[in-house]
C-alpha cells in the first residue's frame, strides 16, 4: 500500500490518511492495515435510511456484499468500505475538524465490522487490568460516567463505539480506541473538570471534548463486566444481574451500525459471538446515579468490586 501524507493508530490498526484525523495520536509509519483517502464514487446499490445520526444528520446505507459498503450523509460527506483496509472519503466540505468527526464515527465502525470485530454502542474503561463496558440509549450517562472514572485517573479504553476481538479460546478483549471523551456542558460543570483544557464538538454547541489530559493504554485488555445504565435514579442506584440467556439479544440491540448488515449468515455469525460473550462475561442492569455525589459512590464501588 502507497504511504500518504499522515500516520495514526486507533483501534489496534495502523491507519494511513490523506486528510487530518485529530484528535488521533500521530505515530511512526509502519505495515499499514488501514487507508483513508478522499475519492468520489455513486453507490451501486439503493441507499436506505438507517437508525445513525451524526450531528443531527441521519444517514443512508448500502452494501454489495460484506466487503463493499457505503454510508451517506449527503450532501455533507458519504464514505465506502472496502475490505476493511480501505475508507474512502466523498466530501467537499472544507471543515477539518467536521470530516474527521464523521470519519472516526460510524464510517470507522464499518471497516472494523469487515475486520470482524464485535461492536457495541457503548464507551468502556480499564480498572487495574481488566474492562468494564457500560452500554445504554443516548443520554443515558456513558460518557459521564467513564468521565468520572478518568477524572480518578482510569484509562479510558474507547467512548461512542467498544470494539471487542475474541481470541482462539473464545474470551473476549477490548481494544482501545483513541484518547478521547465527547461530554455534554453540564458533566463538564458536575464533575469540575477544566473547560479551558477542552474543545468544543462541532455536532453539539454543549458538547466538548477532552482528550489532552486522559489516561489510556494502547494494549487490548480482558472484558470483564458489562453495564446497562438505565433512567437515573435520585434514592439508590440499584444493580441487578441479567439473565444470562436474554444477554446475547441485549448485546445485539446496542449494534452502533446500520441493522442492514446483520443479515442471512452474518446475522447468525454475530449472534455467535455475542452467545461466547454472553457465557463468561456477566452483565448488570443499574439505574443511573441521580447526582455526581452517587456518581463518586458507584465510582468507588466498582473499583472494590474490580480488585
């Protein structure tokens, strides 16, 4: 593969881009697993509306099979998969900082589902050496809790999108994804953490990302425990296990990408996965701490829980 002009890893991939990536870390060139570069192209299949939104915009998909799929926000930027090791990039648009956005969201989450990866809408953070996942619907907390997790100095392992590998003996691993939290203006203010240290996040006027300052390791850790956070809860943040049976199909219902490409047999390949996951990990439900006071008692909880 042909070297460009900038040199990033995310994900575990070494990735080579024609255009800025911020806030990703820039490393050395080595084997590239991974190409991003502008290009334009039409779409060979019929676009369908989908249940992703970036930025207020909902966008479009299609696929020709596994290894060629496509993701639309147009007019603004559409983006082809291609055998997980090539992104291409349609936009016009002139804001850096607006196309790496869209390009380390859902458009990444392509690639990595052709890699094979496991992937839950979600954000995840390393306690000691092991994994801890939290998943729920928009609002429901994720970032802000992982927040206070790395204002305690925890490394983050990925916000907005966990992405899990299975090794041979079917035991799930998370991998870091890049330094960086995406936190609405009023967890910025609950858990004191310094705005001037932070940019603001082009797909929200109340949101800002902090990513300079945060804690995180490159290396895949051991998945440990899954957490469902539900509606927040001002008297007692109750935590109850979930059955394990019903656990593969609550996995499946936080797939961060289009139902499209859950098919025929990659529908059951996936489900699989998520069965192996659903039989050495346990996952809890757990209402939502009410307050950033009950934030920093869940904080110190699990930390016991994990040691």
């Amino acid at each position: 593969m042909e070297l460009s002009s900038h040199h990033y890893k995310a994900y575990g991939l070494s990735i080579d881009s024609d255009i800025l990536l911020p806030p990703l870390k820039t490393s050395k060139p080595t084997t590239v697993d991974l190409i991003v570069k502008r290009g334009q192209f039409l779409p060979s299949q019929p676009l369908e509306s989908t249940k992703v939104y970036r930025a207020g915009l909902n966008a479009r998909f299609a696929q020709n099979g596994p290894n060629c799929l496509w993701l639309d926000w147009s007019p603004l930027i559409s983006f082809m998969a291609v055998n997980g090791n090539e992104l291409i990039v349609d936009t016009t648009h002139p804001d850096q900082d607006l196309v790496a956005l869209f390009t380390l969201s859902e458009a990444l989450g392509l690639i990595l589902f052709q890699k094979d990866f496991f992937l839950l809408h979600g954000s995840a953070i390393q306690i000691n050496t092991k994994g801890v996942v939290f998943l729920g619907e928009p609002g429901a907390g994720k970032s802000t809790t992982v927040a206070a997790f790395a204002q305690q100095g925890y490394s983050i392992i990925s916000d907005d999108m966990v992405c899990i590998q299975l090794n041979e003996q079917g035991r799930p691993y998370l991998i870091p994804a890049f330094p960086q939290l995406k936190i609405w203006e009023d967890s910025v203010k609950g858990l004191q953490l310094h705005k001037e240290n932070m940019i603001l996040v082009r797909e929200g006027v109340n949101k800002f990302s902090w990513h300079d300052s945060i804690a995180f390791n490159e290396k895949a850790v051991p998945l440990e425990m899954i957490f469902v956070l539900n509606e927040a809860s001002d008297i007692v943040t109750s935590i109850h296990g979930h059955p394990q049976s019903q656990v593969p199909i609550e996995l499946l219902s936080y797939f961060p990408l289009p139902d499209g490409l859950l098919s025929g047999q990659v529908l059951k390949d996936y489900f699989k996965k998520s069965v192996t996951i659903a039989q050495t990990i346990p996952l809890y439900k757990m209402s939502r701490p009410g307050n950033f006071t009950k934030l920093y008692e869940f904080v110190s909880y699990l930390e016991k829980l994990i040691e």
